[in-house]
C-alpha cells in the first residue's frame, strides 16, 4: 500500500471512531482500489477528448457517475 497510514488514521479519528491498525489499512486498500478505478477512468474521459492530460472535470464527471 502506498497510501501514508498516520494522516488517514487522523481523518478517520475525526469521525469519533477508535481505529485500529488493520482497520485503517484495510480503508487505505480500499482508497487506493478507488482512486485506481477513478484515475483509469477519467484517463479514458482524457483520451476520448484526445488530451494527454486529466483535468479535474474529468475528475468530477467520473464521481457522478459512480455515485
């Protein structure tokens, strides 16, 4: 996992919740599965515009679509 654990482990804390290691490692998993899925989309939204470059439109636009 890439994700650093300690600022995630500090937005978490901010809901009220006692978190442990395993529990904030596994959010990060799965932050990371997210942000997989939404940067591979929007570089399709990019390419489909023939952009080499993702803006946050494309961002946004792929955010709408998963809610």
């Amino acid at each position: 996992m890439d994700l650093p654990l300690a600022p995630l482990r500090r937005i978490l804390e901010k809901t009220g919740m006692r978190i442990g290691k395993a529990s904030v490692e596994e959010f990060g998993k799965i932050l990371e599965e997210i942000i997989t899925e939404i940067s591979t989309e929007a570089l399709h939204l990019a390419q489909a515009a023939n952009r080499k470059t993702v803006l946050a439109s494309d961002i946004k636009t792929i955010r709408k679509q998963l809610r």
